[in-house]
C-alpha cells in the first residue's frame, strides 16, 4: 500500500495556496430606509381603505404592513366563520325564515341550497306576512353574520323610512339564516311584492368583516338572474353610512316600479345624485390593528 501511494504522488508536496484578494467590510447597512410615501399615495389614501403607497423596505413590505395584513386576513375569517343564533330575528322583530341548509359548512360548500326556502319557511311566510306590498326588505346573514347581527336592523329600520317618506309600502320584517342573494327572489314571489330588496352580510374583505350589501330586483321569481339585480355594496360606517344607503336604496326601489324594470336595463341617469353621483369619496381613515416597527 505504502508503494502505491508513493507512485500516485501522495508524497509530493501540495501546491501552494493561491493569494486570496481582500474581502471588504460589509456595509453598515444593507437596505435603504423605508421610503416617504409620495404626495399622490398620500392623498389617494385618504379615500380608501386598502392599501395605497405603503412603500417598501429592500424587496419586502415592512414589518408593520404585514402584520396589519395578517390582522385583517383574520377579521375576514372571523367575519365568514360567525354564525347568526337562533332566535336573533325573533328578538329584533323580524319574521324568521331559513333556506334549505342544514349547517353552517353546508352553506359554505352549497350555495344551491341557501338560494331556497325550506317547507316550514315557506309556511310561515304565506301565514305570517303582507302580500301585495311595494318593497319586501329581507335581512339575512349571507357570508358576514356579524355585519347582519351589527347593522342589519339599523339599515332594515332605515330603509323603511326612506320608502316610506316616498309613498312605497313595505311588508313584513323578514330575517332569513344561511340565505344567499337569490333567496330574495322566492320570498318575493311569495309575497307578490313589486320590489324584493335583500340586505345580507357581504363577502368579507381586509378589515371589512362587517360591510352589508344590498341587492334589488323587480318582479322577483324564481329563476332570476343577476343581469336582473341593482346593488350597493360596502354599507358599513367606514363605507356607506346606513342612512345614506337607505335613501338610495329607496330611490332604486322606486324607479323600478316607475320603469317596471331592474338591472341592467334600468336607466340610473334618472336617478341623478342619489344613486351616488361622480365625486370624490368622503376622506377615509383605515383602523390599525396592530402595531409593529416599520
């Protein structure tokens, strides 16, 4: 073995170490300060509540922009997660109805099923409820039952007003569990009512959990389609302030029983400023959740 190693130069002496170059210090910093935002982020900021010119730091979002993600990721799971009690509609003076679902994860996963009214709903409305109305306003829960559970009488109640300080009937108080938009149309139907106006908790957002949206429709029936439907969205004190939604809820009502039509064919120029005008939205002030070093 030794001879073997011999003959494979194992004796020769190592080459020598190449001169290494110098290697500099690292810097004393590696990434930039976090930027000023620009004066055009800055005043766009302030009228809306998503995330404008939040600046970087190197190739990443600061630490204090992530954190108030993560926080407001979490309040819309919440929001989807919530569940209106049994008994709430009765508490606030509303008729109770539910749709075919049978369990919060079945409406999630089946939304055919939260379009129908089940057979005991369907009998308390035709025995408990006004027929023959201008406007059904239903309540509901839809994807935000905290926002049903924190607005939904405030802007049902609002919405009365406004119809009514314009000559429109509305019917019986209705509170619908797991609905989704399309249950309006059946209890429409069920109610002959010209207008069918459903407020139900919407699909939450970023530090949204608690937006309301309404959908109406003329003519409600079964098998209507959303081209058939007019909405607002985003009803919520940092948003749309009930009172205001009212009266434009209300105006919408009334224009489509004046055109006996809804949707897309419905002409909103009529309408002017109170279905929402061209100008600027109201400055904005987006909640912090969390804080955190930027």
């Amino acid at each position: 073995m030794d001879a073997l190693r011999d003959a494979l130069g194992s004796a020769d002496p190592l080459p020598p170490i190449p001169a290494m170059p110098p290697i500099p210090a690292p810097p004393a910093r590696v990434y930039s300060p976090r930027p000023e935002k620009s004066s055009f982020a800055a005043e766009a900021a302030r009228h809306t509540t998503a995330l404008v010119g939040i600046g970087h730091v190197g190739t990443r979002y600061a630490t204090d922009v992530v954190l108030q993600f993560q926080a407001e990721l979490a309040v819309a799971h919440a929001a989807v997660g919530a569940e209106l009690p049994e008994g709430w509609a009765e508490q606030q003076g509303f008729v109770g109805v539910r749709s075919r679902v049978t369990s919060h994860r079945e409406f999630l996963l089946r939304p055919d099923l939260g379009r129908r009214l089940d057979d005991a709903s369907v009998e308390t409305i035709r025995r408990s409820c006004d027929r023959g109305i201008d406007v059904q306003v239903i309540v509901a829960d839809g994807l935000s039952a905290v926002a049903c559970m924190q607005t939904g009488k405030a802007l049902h109640d609002a919405v009365v007003r406004a119809c009514a300080a314009r000559g429109l009937r509305t019917g019986t108080p209705i509170a619908a569990r797991f609905a989704r938009v399309w249950l309006e149309d059946e209890i429409g139907q069920e109610v002959g009512a010209k207008v069918a106006m459903i407020l139900l908790g919407e699909r939450p957002g970023l530090g949204t959990g608690d937006g309301l949206s309404a959908y109406v429709v003329y003519g409600p029936k079964v098998g209507n389609t959303d081209g058939e439907r007019n909405m607002i969205s985003n009803i919520h004190l940092r948003g749309i302030p009930p009172e205001d939604a009212a009266e434009r809820l209300a105006a919408l009502a009334a224009a489509m029983i004046e055109q006996r039509r809804s949707g897309v064919t419905l002409d909103l120029a009529r309408l002017g400023e109170i279905a929402g005008g061209r100008g600027y939205r109201a400055p904005q002030v987006r909640q912090k959740l969390v804080g955190g070093p930027s």
